[in-house]
C-alpha cells in the first residue's frame, strides 16, 4: 500500500472529509489578530467603577493585553441584547484609553445545562417552540436547542446581527455550548436530524434503529458511526453559518472564532472543520479557534498536561484544514474563584505549555466581576503577564513555524467506527509525564507507539503498513507491559527503542530520569527548532543535560517567563554530528523554559540586550572546584553542603559561602571576555589582602607556552553592588576563571561577543578526573594573593593539570570531626591537609592522628598529604611542622605498607623560603610566596598523581 495514502488513512479518523486539504503550512497570525486577550464578563456594565480601576491597571501595563471579551446575557430576547449591547459603548470607551481591543463572547449558544419543558424561558428570554430542543437516544426530550431547527437559526442570525450592529466589536466569538452530547448520548435524535441523516447517508433509519447500530458494542467497526460524526459536525456548522451571514450582510470586518472543547469523542465530530468553514464563509476569511477546556484550579497542577495533550492534538489538526485558520487560542480558566485558584505565575506556567503543545495565541479568564478580588491583585497579575510576555511572543513564533514533534500513540483508521469512539489513552499522559517527547499522530510524526488500544482501531491496511520496512515506513515502538508511569529501566529502554528505530534521529532525549514534560518543536525538514521542558515535581531537577538532535543551529539561548530576552546556554559535541548536548540548570518545582535553536522573529517590541554582548550565566557554565552535588548546596557558588552546615562551627559556617577556588573551565572563539558579577557581602577591606584578591574575579589561559595570566582592566575590584569588566582573550584557547576568593557570588554572567559562543573544555591532559581536595587556613583559601587564581592551591592545580577544591577557611583549619566527614564525602584523587598554620602543637597532636586514620578508612588507599609550613618565622612555626612530622613518622613506622599512600612534604627551607620576602606579614603569603608554595606544591602532586 502506497504510504502517502496509508498517512491520509491514519489522519481519515481525526479530519472531516470535506475539509482535508494537502497538509499546509501551519497558518500565522494576520497582524489584526491580537496575541493575548483577557476574557472579562458582561457584568461589568453593573459596575462601573471596577472597570475602571482594571482599565486604569491597563494604563500601567502597556502592551500586556490586546483585547478584552465582554459577553451579555444569554438567550435574551432580541431587543434585550440590544439594550445590553448599548451599555458596550463605555466598555469601548475604556478600552479605548487603555489601548486595548473590545472583542465579543456569545455566552450561550445551544445550552451548557439542559433545562426542563416548564422552565425552557425566564424572565427577558426568548421563547423556542418544544420541536426547537434536542431529543435524547431514547426519544425523550432534553433542554438544549437542537442546530438543525429553523427557530434556533434564525434566533443565531439575529442575534450576531444585533451584536455586530449595536456593540460593533473586533472580534465575535462564538460560546463552546455550540456543540452535540453535553448530557446525553452523542448527536441529537430528534425527527428532524434522524430524517436529514437518512437524506444524506440514503437510508431509511428509524430512531431505534440507528440508536442500536450506533451503540450496539457487539458490532466491534461499524461505518456508519463515522457517517453520524460527519453529519454531527455538519449540524454544529450550521449555526456558525448564520453568524458569518449576519457579518456579510452588513459588510462587518468583524473577526469570527469558535471557543472550542476538546474533539476526542463524537460530540462534536473527530474535528471542527466545517465550523470553521462556516464562519470563514464563500470568500474564505480567516477564522480563530480556542481549542482547551477544563483545569480550573491548581489543586492538580498535572491536569494541564491531560488538557494540553488534547489541545496538541486540536492545533495539529488545523494544520490540514483548507480554512485559513489566523489564531489557534488557548483557553485558560481561572473560575470558580477559591482558595486553590491559579496564581499568576501559575497561569504563565500553563500558556507557556500551551503555547508550546500548538496554540500561537492566548485567552486569559483572571477577574471576577460577580465576586470582586482587590483590584492589586489584578495588578500583580498584569505585571507578571507583562514580564512573561516577550517569553510568549518568541515561543509562539517557534511555533507558527513547526509542528510537535516526538512519538506518537498510533490511531487505527478505524478509531471512528468503534462504538465508544475516543481519541484519549492514558499511555499518552503517562509517557508525557515521564520524560518522553509525546505528540499526536495528527502532527504528521512517523514515530509511533502502539497500545491494545490502537490495535483495537486497526484496519488490515494499517497492519500492512507497519509489516513493511524501508526509509518511508513509520517508526514503531510496542509499550505493551510499559505500565503507569514506567519504571525507570523500561523508559531507559524506551528512549533506547525510539533511538534505533529513527537511527538516532529522534529530535530530544533526556537520560536523567525526571518528571518533565518535553515538547520539541520540529520544522517540516525535520530539524529541531525548539524545545520546551516543564518540571513536573513539588522538588528541583537538578542540571539536566539536553541531548538535542538536528537543531536549527548548534547555539542555544534558554528563556522563560520571568526573562525579558533569552539568555545563551552551554552546548557541547554530541554522540553524532547531527547531536548537541545543552547543559541546562535544574529547574525549579513547575518551572518552564524554553531552549531556542533559532534567533528568528524576536518580539518586535522587546529589543534584546543582546546586540553588544552574548551574555552566559554562570551556573550554566561548566563549574570546577565544587566538591557536592548542586542540589545539596544552597547556592551554586557555595563549598559546604547544607545537611552539614548546623554541625560544623560557626566559624567555617561564616565562610563556606565565600567562592575560594570555584572557577569557570571552557573555551570560546570570541576574542573578548566580559564577565559580570555581583558579591553577596560587602566590598571587604582586609588590612593585609587587596581588594582584588577578596572581591574580584580573574582570568587565565592555557597557552602553548604554559598557562598565562591575562591581564584584567584597571581597577579589578568589585564595586558595591557588583562589577562588569572586559578581557582581551585569545580564541580557542582553554580559559579559567577564578571567583572571589573572600567573598560569595550572588550573581554572575560571561559574556562573548555577537555571534561567538562558549563550549566546554577539552578533558586534561592528564587523564586525572577525580579532585583533589585542599583542607586547610587562611593560607589555603587564598590569603594574600592580590588575585584568586595567584593562590598556591590555584596554582599548584595547574601545574598538576588537575581539579582543585578549596576548602580553606581562614582561621579555622582546625580537624573537627564534622569538618572530617566534609572532606571524606569528596571522592578526590588526592587529599591535601594544610592545617598546620591553624593548630598549636598539642591540638595537632590530638586531632591530626585521628583524623588521618578516619580519613583513610573512609577513602581506602586514596593518597594524603601533610604540609609543613616553613612559609611562616619563628620557633613556633617549627614546634608546630615537628608535630605534623611526628603524626607521619608513627604512622609510616607503624605500618610502611598499610600507610604508603600517605605523604609529607613543605620543610623545603630552599625551596619555599629561602629569603623573608615570601610573606605580607610574616604569615600570609604574597604573591612572591604564593608563586613559591604553587610550583613546590604543584610538582609534588603531579608526582604523587603519576
């Protein structure tokens, strides 16, 4: 079987015939058609001053809304809407001031409840005949209006005319109660529906008849069913046809759409094409539609997953239509108002995964008028929306211009004649929430999953397809026995499975076992474009490492709702050519961001700070000398864990936040450096130390002559508030860059210029991955080096060619058993212990025995080094190495074989001090000293290492 026919087969159940055309670009958005509206209430008409005070909140929030939608009453008589409508002149007038569209919500169309025979009118409603309303399976009476009876049409022609007449708005969009089986079996059966479905099927049905064909489940494929669908969605058209007659016949520009529900089941037919169809009308204009419904509250925050899988699959289908559909809408609901309402950084959260899963514009529901919230909580609201913005505007864009890409259930061409017809599964909300890219088959992937379920919905052509092979045949994975939420191992060999069938071309694959939602965005020549992730736990992700296939570029900027322009991110060589791995921060509990791969169709109205700089932050840079994982940390530039900080003493606590010997290792083809931090305490004025050594950041490079210092600007410090300073660097070359060394980094950002980028660095040439761990003084953390990467530490860790971690606390070297367990958590190489300039004499005799022994045990065979500290004057100073000798002597004797891992080294007189100019002040080293302590230390440590 030809293959493109075994597509338009698949595609058969989620398309109306009529309205399928050659899969199309997806349609953009006409400049007329606003980007966000904020759905409001005809209420407001009663209260004036409330809409007032949110216009005014308008006012100082420019450019954060479009188009508001008012609605009036529903099912009022004719002249009632048009008194309702009058009051539309303040709202225009409003909304004029505030730069804002005034748009229209018809309220009710068909019915959302049904009502019974003696209650169909009230007070002020029009009255519709009893042959007006539908007809449930049975042939009992249900009280919602029937789209096939005259009355109802007329009734919908006059009053979109009444409407478009008297209101005038920009925009009329029609309820989502224009749809058949809200409650009740699907499809009206009233005798008129039964004798027009007989006149365009050619049968002769009675209500009976066709009830048992439709629903009898002994009859597994009935095609018949799919006929009923057809004909449901030609009713709903019917009724949006009148809309678009009313705004013909007065010439209205009026923009029409439809606020759609989910099309997973019969009701509405597998699709809104002739709807749509309808409002477009014979000259084809462009429509809207707001595919979503459902999710109230936060209460499940996993809902939204479940509502945007159907909106995924509502906006794909669009793709098909022949009606130039502008605005796909999403629909996010924020009612009935209660304590587990949406916060605005919640509703962010949920456009932003909308917009991702297909929408390219967004309907917002925040204030309600008939229960008023503070007016300054509508205000917070806009200013979140208004940050989020420029966020929205570039994920839109991504997807105006791409479709959802991933793995898809496989739907059987035969899903519509089942008798209880449904697009959902629950494999694809569990594999969503694992980790897997999920998309729709509607999408046109030709990645596929198979469930019972789809087997069920197989035709013999659609097996056929499947039991070939070749370039052209789809991909299949089988999840049978995957189960809810699949066990780690079976998603590992999921994503492996999904691997060999595309040849490792599908588009994202994320090996941290995490609950994300992924969602990669796939332009029609297969490259990636963009890609969304969403956090789905209460907890932090943790760095997540973004395996990206065939993107747009091997550059990617990060952005989400709180960023006014992207941000550029680390990428590294993938597996293959055709792969990059973006090293991305972990995300925080149900955050969202989006990873671009295209600098295409920035917001228009948000300049990017990018055009001098391409700035990187700093804890998505590739980070050295931290010896715990980043979740155990409060800040990314802490040295101690948290668990650990309550038991330390207060002394180390006061300083494990300072940055001593974390650096930045990678490499860049940009020729300039600009790096840009901000401390966390105060500028430090240190008798003894420069500003620059406390406060300030510095630069080096390994060159072929050996790694240079590169000199910074005038002055290196940092000022109150932060610093931002220029280096001229060398391409290419593999850079370092040292943080403070007396102070703690709240922020930090590396920037390179305009079209440049930064990318790990290569492996040591050592071969030596593990740390080595540096305990110890003041001297240790850096004092005095007049910049941090002159410590000896710093040093030393170059010349050995490997990772040093600093963990020196100034005046607090001390061996406590909890600094112990500190140091023995490290898995290290090497550890040093620098202690001596800390400890009289008798506490190295009581403390450093046993801590040595501890730590062997905890790190069997792993090497230690004792220093001796002939940098410091007098008799003291050597009271205090004789004890450290004395601990390594015993042990050396007690047992050479057992302790031959165990080192001393520093009571080189010659080589570290051979004159009084090493130091600042008898203790400290200077520069001079520092320089000294780096390359003795440095070339005991290769040799140890060796």
């Amino acid at each position: 079987m030809n293959t493109m026919r075994s597509v338009r087969m698949i595609s058969a159940v989620v398309s109306v015939a009529q309205c399928v055309a050659v899969r199309a670009a997806p349609a953009t958005v006409a400049p007329d058609w606003p980007f966000v509206t904020i759905r409001q209430t005809g209420l407001f008409a009663e209260r004036e001053e409330t809409l007032r005070q949110i216009a005014e909140c308008h006012k100082r929030h420019p450019g954060a809304c479009d188009e508001f939608w008012f609605a009036t009453g529903a099912r009022k008589t004719i002249p009632d809407v048009a008194k309702e409508c009058e009051a539309f002149a303040l709202c225009r007038d409003l909304c004029e001031e505030a730069g804002i569209l005034p748009g229209y919500q018809q309220g009710l169309t068909l019915g959302h409840g049904e009502r019974a025979k003696d209650s169909l009118a009230g007070p002020g409603e029009h009255a519709f005949p009893l042959d007006a309303y539908q007809r449930r399976a049975d042939g009992s009476f249900l009280g919602l209006l029937c789209p096939r009876s005259p009355d109802v049409l007329a009734y919908a022609h006059d009053y979109a005319k009444t409407v478009l007449t008297v209101a005038n708005p920009v925009s009329y969009w029609i309820d989502d109660d224009l749809r058949l089986g809200v409650a009740h079996a699907d499809g009206c059966f009233c005798d008129r529906c039964i004798a027009a479905f007989n006149a365009r099927t050619g049968g002769n049905w009675t209500r009976e008849e066709l009830v048992r064909r439709l629903y009898d489940k002994t009859v597994v494929q009935e095609p018949l069913r799919e006929q009923w669908s057809a004909f449901n969605a030609e009713s709903l058209a019917l009724y949006a046809a009148e809309v678009r007659r009313a705004a013909d016949e007065l010439g209205s520009p009026c923009r029409l759409g439809y606020q759609s529900v989910s099309a997973n089941r019969l009701y509405p037919a597998p699709g809104y094409g002739p709807v749509l169809a309808a409002l477009s009308g014979p000259a084809g204009a462009p429509v809207g539609i707001r595919p979503g419904d459902g999710y109230y509250d936060e209460s499940d925050p996993r809902v939204m997953v479940r509502k945007c899988l159907g909106v995924a699959r509502e906006a794909e289908r669009l793709r098909g239509v022949s009606v130039p559909v502008a605005s796909i809408c999403y629909e996010e609901e924020t009612y009935p108002r209660h304590m587990l309402h949406k916060s605005p950084g919640a509703i962010m959260t949920e456009c932003a995964l909308a917009l991702a899963s297909g929408c390219n514009t967004l309907s917002l529901y925040w204030f309600p008028v008939e229960s008023p919230m503070p007016v300054a909580e509508y205000d917070r609201f806009l200013d979140t929306l208004s940050a989020a913005r420029p966020y929205f505007e570039r994920l839109a864009a991504s997807t105006r211009r791409t479709r959802l890409g991933g793995v898809a259930r496989f739907i059987g061409s035969a899903a519509g004649r089942l008798p209880d017809f449904h697009l959902d599964d629950e494999t694809d909300f569990d594999l969503a929430c694992a980790g897997i890219p999920v998309t729709v088959a509607e999408s046109g992937t030709r990645v596929f999953y198979l469930t019972d379920k789809s087997r069920a919905e197989m035709t013999e052509d659609d097996r056929t397809l499947f039991a070939t092979t070749g370039a052209s045949s789809p991909a299949v994975v089988d999840v049978s026995g995957m189960g809810k939420f699949p066990l780690v191992a079976r998603r590992a060999k999921l994503l492996d499975a999904l691997d060999a069938a595309t040849g490792g071309a599908f588009p994202v694959r994320i090996d941290e076992c995490r609950a994300l939602r992924i969602l990669p965005r796939v332009r029609d020549d297969g490259r990636l474009d963009s890609v969304t992730l969403l956090n789905l736990s209460i907890g932090d992700t943790g760095r997540i490492a973004v395996r990206a296939r065939r993107p747009v570029s091997r550059n990617a900027l990060m952005q989400d709702a709180t960023m006014s322009a992207p941000t550029p991110i680390v990428c590294a060589g993938g597996a293959t050519p055709d792969e990059i791995v973006v090293s991305l921060p972990g995300l925080g509990p149900w955050q969202i961001v989006t990873l671009f791969f295209s600098e295409e169709d920035a917001p228009a109205n948000n300049p990017q700070a990018l055009s001098e700089w391409r700035w990187f932050e700093g804890d998505a840079l590739p980070l050295e000398g931290r010896g715990f994982a980043p979740e155990r940390l409060i800040s990314p530039y802490h040295r101690l864990p948290a668990d650990c900080l309550d038991r330390i003493p207060a002394a180390v606590r006061n300083l494990q936040d300072e940055s001593a010997g974390l650096c930045l290792r990678f490499q860049t083809d940009s020729p300039k450096l600009r790096i840009a931090w901000k401390c966390t305490k105060p500028v430090k004025r240190m008798w003894n130390m420069a500003a620059s050594g406390c406060d300030g950041v510095d630069v080096y490079q390994e060159t072929p002559d050996g790694w240079r210092f590169v000199q910074p600007p005038f002055p290196a410090a940092a000022k109150p508030g932060g610093a931002e300073y220029t280096w001229a660097i060398r391409p290419g070359c593999t850079t370092m860059v040292y943080l403070p060394a007396y102070n703690g980094v709240a922020e930090l950002r590396v920037g390179v210029e305009p079209g440049r980028s930064i990318s790990p660095a290569p492996p040591r040439r050592s071969g030596i991955v593990k740390p080595v761990v540096f305990y110890g003084t003041s001297i240790t953390q850096g004092a005095s080096a007049s910049h941090p990467g002159g410590c000896w530490v710093a040093r030393a860790a170059r010349i050995a060619d490997v990772e040093a971690v600093n963990l020196g606390f100034s005046g607090s070297g001390k061996m406590e058993d909890a600094l112990l367990d500190c140091v023995a958590d490290i898995d290290a190489s090497l550890y040093v212990l620098d202690t001596v300039s800390n400890m009289s004499p008798g506490l190295i005799g009581d403390r450093m025995e046993k801590f040595v022994r501890a730590l062997a045990a905890r790190r069997p065979g792993v090497p230690i080094l004792l220093t001796a500290n002939r940098f410091v004057m007098g008799d003291e100073a050597r009271r205090r190495d004789a004890a450290v000798r004395a601990v390594f002597d015993k042990l050396k004797a007690e047992a050479p074989a057992a302790w031959s891992h165990l080192h001393f080294a520093g009571d080189d007189a010659a080589a570290l001090a051979p004159d009084d100019d090493g130091t600042v002040d008898g203790l400290h080293l200077n520069d001079l000293g520092m320089k000294r302590a780096g390359d003795y230390f440095g070339a005991v440590i290769r040799d140890i290492l060796r």
